[in-house]
C-alpha cells in the first residue's frame, strides 16, 4: 500500500515589504522546524520516497531541508508549479497524474488553505 504524507510549508518570514508572496522566504523559526520535521519522520519510520513541493520559495525551502533531514537527493524533490496555493482536489489530481510507480511514500509540501481542507 502507498502512502501519501501531507506538510504545510514551515513558518515563513514576513519581513520584506512589497516582496512578492511567492518569494516569501522561511524565517528563522522555519528554518529549524523543516529538518526537525524530517527528524520527526524518520523516527516514525515514514520518510518518504519523493517529495512534491510547491514551487514557492517558502514550501521548496521546507521541501529540501525535509529531504535532506531523511537522506534524499535532490531529484527526488519535485516542485509543481500548481500546488501553489492548490484546492484540495487539485492536489490530489497533481499526486494522481505522478509518473512514479516505485515511489511507496510521498511527501506533498503546499500551503493552506488546500493542506488544512
């Protein structure tokens, strides 16, 4: 059986007036919850395969330090322009059109409300 994880992308900075929401960095808080977050998973035994990402600055950020925290490389991070800010169902049509039949777990990092519905 397969298992799909779902992660809101960690806290991230508000800081830079006028900066575009996509280019919204982590801040300091959310630069130690990613790898603790990967921490966590590992200790569960659920790290996964693959990850899909967002393609936002802050999700792509939380997506690679997850990643690195469970031993992935770097092409098994996939961003998808369209998880930003995704529907639920778009999300879950993103992780149904995957071409990744070996992958047993994968971890989709976005943002809410399309995580949290």
């Amino acid at each position: 059986m397969k298992t799909l994880l779902l992660m809101r992308h960690a806290k991230s900075s508000w800081t830079v007036n006028g900066q575009p929401d996509r280019d919204r960095p982590l801040n300091e808080r959310g630069s130690l919850d990613a790898p603790a977050m990967g921490a966590h998973l590992l200790r569960q035994n659920v790290c996964p395969d693959r990850i899909v990402s967002s393609s936002a600055c802050r999700a792509l950020t939380t997506a690679r330090k997850v990643a690195q925290t469970c031993g992935l490389a770097d092409d098994d991070v996939v961003m998808l322009d369209s998880l930003y800010h995704a529907s639920p169902r778009a999300i879950l049509d993103d992780v149904q059109a995957l071409d990744d039949d070996e992958a047993q777990c994968i971890l989709v990092v976005a943002h809410n409300p399309g995580m949290q519905e």
